[in-house]
C-alpha cells in the first residue's frame, strides 16, 4: 500500500458519505483514486477505487434498500470500513486488505436478486475503472492484471467507448500545416 494516508482520507470520506446518503459524492471521490492509481500503479488504490464507485452506484438505487437483505449488506460495510480505517490508523496493512475482502465477501452471503444485483456493479466497476486507467495512459495489459479482469472484457469495453473519438489538442492550423507539407513536395 503505497499511500496509506490518501487511502485512509477516502475510506474516511467514503464512511461519512454513505451515512449521509451522497452517492455522487461517493463516485466523485472514487475518480481522484484512479487518478493516484495510474500514477503510483498501486492495487490497494484500484481496489479501493473500484469500492467506492461501486458503493456509490449501489446507494443511488434507493430501491436497492427495500430488499430484504440490504441491512445486512449495508452494516457489513459499515462495519468493515471502520475497521479497514482503525486498521490503516495503526499501520497494519494486512488486516486493512482482509477488512476490505470482507465488504467484498459479505456479496456471498447476499442471495436472490440483491446479491446478483450489486455483484453485477462490483464486476462493471472493475471494468469501468480499468478503461479509466488506461485513458490515464496504462497499456491495456497493463491495467487488466492491476484489476483482475480478462483483457478480453477489457478491450470489449475499450471498443464500445468513445476514446477513439476523443479531440486532441492540435498544435498548429491545418491549413498552415498543409502549407508546409506543400513547400516541402512542391
């Protein structure tokens, strides 16, 4: 864990935005760790970036907590980020990285169609914060083994983007190029 301290502010951030309710919130926190994710290629930042856009994405489907089973799954979390966060506050990385497992695993023991429902935005989490990091520059091989997704899932997600569409800052005019290109053929 290459920077407990940033970790430790958005597990912090991200326990005080779940009780408030702000899910927007919660993602736009969750896009600053993919940013020091593809700078430090570090996996307890990707792992928690993928949690906190999850998180974020399961708060803002408030139907999600008239389940039966979404107490469970909410307490869980609750429960194993203050523990993730007591953890980092005393240096002890190992049990830091089993608390976070746990929210991860508490998805087990969710059955029926709130148990599909969130493993379904863990997954398309993953794979949505993979394609961010490579628009941050990594190669896909790359960040497909940070995240532990195919590549093929990867560059199925890469196709279907817009990046080839992307506007690139032009240096110069085009016809002042063109011009260029002329007196150098001409």
């Amino acid at each position: 864990m290459k920077e407990i301290d940033n970790i430790l502010r958005i597990l912090r951030e991200t326990l005080r935005l779940i009780k408030e309710d702000k899910t927007d919130e919660l993602k736009t926190l969750s896009k600053q760790t993919v940013h020091s994710a593809a700078i430090s290629q570090d996996g307890d930042n990707i792992i928690v970036a993928v949690l906190v856009y999850s998180l974020g994405k399961i708060s803002e489907r408030s139907h999600y907590r008239e389940m039966e089973e979404w107490p469970d799954f909410y307490n869980a979390v609750i429960k194993n980020l203050k523990l993730t966060i007591s953890a980092l506050e005393k240096n002890n990385i190992e049990n830091a990285r089993i608390y976070l497992g746990r929210i991860r695993n508490s998805l087990n023991k969710i059955s029926g169609d709130l148990g599909r429902y969130i493993k379904d935005i863990f997954r398309k989490a993953e794979i949505n914060k993979a394609f961010r990091l490579y628009e941050h520059g990594l190669s896909s091989e790359q960040t497909a083994k940070l995240l532990g997704v195919s590549l093929w899932d990867l560059a199925s997600y890469i196709g279907q983007s817009s990046i080839g569409d992307s506007k690139f800052a032009i240096s110069m005019p085009v016809a002042k190029r063109i011009k260029i290109v002329e007196e150098i053929f001409g």
